[in-house]
C-alpha cells in the first residue's frame, strides 16, 4: 500500500493542484491554455528527445506489443460505439467519438509521468514507441470513421492528416530522436543541457496543466454516458490488453506492465478537440475527461496492484 502511495500522490496530487490553483483563481484559463502548448510544443517533445538519444537505451518492439495494446483499444472502441447507439439520440458521428473516447489514453499529461514513474529505464523504449503509433493511429481511425459519408476523397483526407502530422511537434521529437539514436548521435555540451534543462519541466508542468484544465468540464451534462465511457476506458481498455499481454502472448514484464498502464490512462483531451471539430457531443466527451481524470486516481492504484509495481 505504502508503494501505491508513493506512485499515486506525487502524480494526481499534483493534477488536483492544478485543479485547486485554476479553481481559486490563482491560474487563470489563459496561463493553463499557455501551459498546456508549453508542454506540448517544447517540453514534452524535449523529453522523447533526451530520452530516445540517452546512451544505453535499447529495446525492440514484436507484434504482439501492438497487438496486445490496440487489440484492447479496438474491443473498448466497439462496445463504446455500440452502447452509444443502443441509447439512442446518437448519430454515427457521436457513436464513433463516444467508441473513440473509450480507447484513447491521456498519454502527454498523465501516461508519461506515471509510466516512467512506475518503470523508470525499462519502460522508456516501449512507452515512446506505443506513443509514436497510438497518435497516428488512434486519430486516423477516429477521422476516417467520422469522416467516411462526407465529401472529401479517401487521399485528400489522408493528406490532411499527414499534414496534422508533421505538424505535430511529438510527433516531429520522435522522429528526430529515432533518427538520431538510429546514426548513435548523442547531444552533448550547451545541447544537451538546453534539452535537459526543458525536458525536466516536462512532468509538473503536465500535470498541472491537466489539473488546472479539468476546470472548465462539467459532470451534469450526461453523467450515464460519461461514466459508461470512463468505465470501458478505466476498466475493459487495460483488462483486454491484460488478458493478451500477460495471458496470450510472451513479452518482457516491462513491456506487458507499460502495455496495460498506457491503456489504463483516463480518457485523452483529443476525444474533446475532435467532439469540437465536429460539433458533437462535446458536453458527454467532457464530462467523460473529468469522470475518468478524477476515477482514474483509484483505478490506476489498482493496476498498479495488479501489476506488481508496490
């Protein structure tokens, strides 16, 4: 219990000052708005950089990480879509966001200081990797789905995305990490301290920006639907990756541990930024962001359990 403690306080602890701070009026909307890009432009890519040049990091990635990750992913997003039109008053459109949110992990905010918290140097290498593809991926289908009765070609869509892409600075810092690991280039001197100095504001100012962001979400516009999306996040999402990574297929511990943490993350802010963009049902998404941020202080305490990181 003691070791679930040490984990859990300093990670939501911090989340719920933000919230405190944004709710006393201490950080105002704009600054959590300023953080929020600080953390997604620069500190969070300088961390993926500092840590895929680190000397000594290693590590490859079999099928069934993948498989193990997005086979879960898959399973939540179906029964998240299916439960949404079964309720009815739903169209495609909002069964496809509701399936989205089910499977789409909080990775920036909470998943990289948690994981890294929890596994250290051996989740590193799997914990970037899942981050490369789960963005691409995850995005592509929702936009795909969402988009597949509307009037833009299947390539003007693809390239859409790829221009969203390559635009995405995360995406952009794995890239260049990668390549760099790739040719044993390591940054030293002036380089290295700069990277140092940004990527070390990484976790905090995360989760402060998180916390101070959960302000502006509300539970009473559809608390049913906001729980039935937690749930199937917090709780079917982890449980199936579980079941395959530990269960069907052979990996190293590290490996399944981060698998199934990743997918135990609350639900991802761009569920909400694609509800936005499409003008539907944002006030559900919302609250689901809340609902799963606050449960998920209890359910990753019980994955952790499982998973033996005590």
């Amino acid at each position: 219990m003691t070791g679930i403690v040490a984990l859990i306080v300093p990670i939501f602890g911090i989340v719920l000052l933000g919230w405190a701070a944004a709710l006393a009026g201490v950080l105002s909307e704009r600054v959590s708005d300023g953080l929020s890009e600080y953390v997604f432009a620069l500190a969070v890519p300088a961390l993926i950089l500092d840590t895929l040049t680190r000397p000594g990091l290693s590590g490859e990635i079999t099928p069934s990480y993948w498989i193990s990750y997005f086979g879960g992913a898959a399973v939540a997003w179906a029964i998240g879509s299916l439960i949404a039109r079964r309720r009815g008053g739903i169209d495609r459109r909002g069964a496809v966001l509701h399936g989205f949110a089910s499977s789409q992990s909080n990775t920036v905010f909470v998943g990289v200081p948690m994981i890294l918290q929890a596994y250290g140097e051996a989740g590193a290498f799997p914990l970037f990797m899942l981050l490369a593809v789960h963005l691409p991926l995850m995005m592509g289908a929702a936009t795909f789905l969402i988009e597949a009765d509307g009037d833009k070609s299947f390539l003007a869509r693809l390239r859409g995305l790829a221009w969203v892409l390559v635009r995405n600075p995360i995406i952009v810092a794995l890239v260049l990490g990668l390549t760099l690991r790739q040719f044993a280039i390591v940054p030293s001197g002036p380089a290295k301290q700069l990277i140092d100095a940004v990527a070390g504001t990484a976790s905090v100012c995360a989760l402060i920006a998180l916390g101070a962001g959960l302000r502006r979400y509300r539970l009473v516009h559809d608390l049913p639907g906001a729980l039935s999306i937690a749930t199937l996040k917090l709780g079917i999402h982890p449980l199936v990756v579980w079941v395959l990574a530990f269960h069907v297929f052979t990996m190293p511990p590290a490996y399944a541990g981060v698998a199934v943490l990743f997918a135990a993350m609350p639900v991802g802010i761009n569920a909400y930024l694609l509800a936005n963009r499409y003008d539907t049902e944002k006030g559900p998404i919302a609250a689901a962001i809340l609902a799963s941020t606050l449960l998920a202080i209890l359910s990753t305490a019980g994955w952790l359990w499982v998973l033996g990181r005590v």
